[in-house]
C-alpha cells in the first residue's frame, strides 16, 4: 500500500514553510493532509496565473499566502524557513540555483523536501503521462514558455544529493490500481488536449503528436508517472 501524506511527513513540525513555484498551491494540500502542524505557509511562483486559484483555495487560512518571486533569486533572509519545498517544478527551472536558493534560506536542521516526477521505469500505461507531459513541454517551449522534459530517476538525486543535505530519506509514490480509463480521469484530459493543440497552432507536426496521444489515452488509459519524493534536513 502505497504511504499516505500522514505516513511520510506525519512526525515533522513544518513551522514556517515556504512552497517554491506554487502555482495553484496544489502541493500544499498535500503538506495540510501530512504535517504533524505547522505556523505559516508561503506560496511562491512567478506566474501570476495560477494566483487566483490559490487566493480561492486558501480564502479561510489566514496563515497561508502568496507573494510573486523568482525561484532561483527569493530574496528572503538566509536561514528564514524551517521548511522548504518544490513539487513537479525543477524541470521548469534553473534547478542548481533554486535549490541553491531554498537551502539559503532555510534555518540550521530544517526540513528541505523536494518532489519530482521522472520518466525512467514507468509502465507502459504510466508512460501515456511521460509522453504527454513532454508533449505539453514542446508546446510551451515553442510558445516561448520554459518546460523541459522531466528527468531520469538518478538525475533528481544527483541534483539534491550535490546540497549536501543529511537524514535523507527517499519514497516512489505511484497509484497502479486505479483505473486507467477512468471516465472522469479521461474528462479532465480532454480540455486539456484542447487547449494544447490550440497552443500548438501553426505547429502540424506537435498538433499531429497531441491527436496521437489522444489516440493513445483512449487505448490504453492514463496512470500518473512515479513521483520521486525526498526528504532532507540541512546540517
């Protein structure tokens, strides 16, 4: 069974956590769901287009917030944080000098957890969102957006583990029993579909990728690929 966001960060006292490029504050849900408590939450991206969601999302929290910064320059005080994070974001980033940046400003034995999907042993159902997720890349890339293809598994580590981090701890978080051709799973995909082959307008060649992956999802379905979870504390 797969651990729950209680099992992995259950006995860590967040204090005050900053989430570098939030977005809509999704992984914060997921530090609400787990943490053993925490102070203050502060959201950080510097794409103003998912504060919206976020400010919805977390209207009744007074302790959590959302200021606009750069990832790789916070402008926050050294050693500010008890608790630094990222989620699914190093592959849109310069991913040396934001992590570079949260260990700055993160205190003396506080926690840095950093969470990344990778590419490298999925199944083949899990590797319809690996290829989706680099279509999207293309797509944003010829847009004039920064997404890179994800990493291989070893990459993610080579990067965290160069920071020097102590008490590491490691998690592979995937959901193979869920139906892969769930109907509202493959609802939510096809907006998204939508909007990308409209982005890719002008581009045959990624709009032509995009009706193939369609293809694909309703053949063999749609499974998340495998999250590489880590957890760090600095010395």
């Amino acid at each position: 069974m797969a651990p729950t966001p209680k099992d992995i960060l259950g006995q860590i006292s967040g204090g005050r956590v900053l989430d570098v490029a939030t977005g809509n504050g999704g992984f914060i849900h997921f530090l609400l769901e787990g943490l053993k408590d925490y102070n203050e939450i502060i959201g950080v991206d510097n794409n103003e287009r998912g504060t919206a969601a976020f400010e919805k999302a977390f209207k009744d929290q007074s302790n959590i917030c959302f200021e606009m910064r750069d990832a790789c320059r916070l402008e926050f005080a050294d050693s500010s944080f008890d608790m630094a994070c990222i989620s699914n974001s190093l592959h849109h980033l310069d991913p040396v000098a934001a992590l570079r940046e949260m260990k700055r400003v993160l205190r003396p034995g506080g926690t840095l957890l950093v969470s990344e999907m990778y590419r490298d042993g999925q199944t083949e159902i899990q590797m319809t969102h690996v290829l989706l997720h680099h279509w999207w890349g293309a797509v944003d890339r010829v847009n004039g957006v920064a997404h890179r293809e994800t990493y291989q598994r070893n990459e993610i580590l080579e990067l965290v583990r160069g920071l020097g981090l102590e008490a590491e701890t490691l998690y592979d978080l995937h959901d193979l029993d869920a139906d892969p051709k769930d109907p509202a799973t493959l609802a939510e995909l096809e907006p998204v579909f939508e909007r990308y082959i409209q982005r890719a307008e002008g581009h045959p060649d990624l709009q032509k990728r995009g009706e193939q992956l369609r293809k694909r999802v309703e053949q063999i379905g749609f499974h998340g690929a495998t999250t590489l979870l880590m957890i760090g504390r600095k010395s």
